[in-house]
C-alpha cells in the first residue's frame, strides 16, 4: 500500500493524546479542516521538520483547522520529544504494536504530512520535508482562520527546499 494521496477520503480514528485526551478525526473535521503529521522520535527529518510545525501552530493555533501529530511511538518518548522539540499542539499516541491509523493512511516514510479538508478529503499528501508544502499548509491555515498569512520562514533562514523522510 503507498502513502494516501490528495483526492481520496481519509480513514476515520480515534486515538488517545499525550495529555491524557482523546482525539477523534470526525469530531474535528465538525470544527474545520485537520493537518496530521506522522511521525517516529528517532527520525532525523521529523526532528528538523517539528520545529517548523511549531511555527504553524504558534502562528495559527487552532483557529478554523486542527493541527496534530500521530506519533509511532510510546508516551513517554512522545513527551520527551514534544519537551526537546518545542512541539505544544496535540501528539496522538498510535498504536505501537500495529499501527492502526499510520497503516490506514498509508505510511510509507515519516513524517508524513496531510491536509484534510471539512468534508474529509485529503487535499495536500506531503512525505518527508517539503518547504513547498509547509508554505502551502500555512497558506491554508491563514485562509482556514481568516486571518493574514504569518511570515513564518525568515528571509535570511537557510532552510532545505526538500528531505526525503
């Protein structure tokens, strides 16, 4: 099975947070769009990419979109690495065991980022780092909060077009 592609429903879960809370995609879709991002503590481009994902949430919170990671590992090490990383939106814990929902999506790499419209169709499917999809992402989450786009990458910030995952 290959990484799930913009044009197709996205598979419906609930998953248990971090912070002890449960997130259900449906539930969120009801607010405004959704950003997944997939990812693993010990990949070397989720650690460069995180940050950035940071930069999304604190400029947009989560005003009209929802933004959360799927992390494929356990609590603990989902915690540590929200701490070393600066990450404060929600990390959802997916089975490690099986990996319901990163199977169900179509994880090939990590991280694997999704865009998920209102009406639960993937419109952006992204694998690895891609500054061309983080920009768009932003993009859509100014438009989603009705609010002006964030300069959200310095001009003078030296930042890779690409990472493969």
């Amino acid at each position: 099975m290959e990484t799930l592609k913009a044009g197709v429903q996205a598979p419906q879960f609930s998953l248990p947070s971090a912070d002890g809370n449960t997130f259900s995609l449906r539930e969120a879709l009801a607010r405004g769009p959704v950003v997944l991002v997939f990812y693993k503590k010990s990949c070397p481009v989720c650690q460069y990419a995180f940050p950035f994902y940071q930069r999304l949430f604190q400029a947009y919170g989560n005003r009209g979109v929802t933004l959360a990671g799927v992390s494929q590992n356990p609590k603990k090490e989902t915690v540590e690495f929200a701490a070393k990383f600066g990450v404060k939106f929600p990390l959802l814990l997916d089975d490690t065991s099986t990996y319901p929902v990163s199977n169900a999506y179509g994880l090939t790499n990590v991280p694997t980022l999704f865009w998920i419209g209102q009406d639960g169709e993937i419109e952006v499917s992204s694998v690895g780092w891609s500054r061309k999809d983080f920009e768009l992402v932003g993009t859509k989450m100014a438009a989603a909060g009705k609010i002006p786009p964030a300069a959200l990458i310095p001009a003078q910030e030296k930042v890779d077009e690409f990472r493969f995952g």
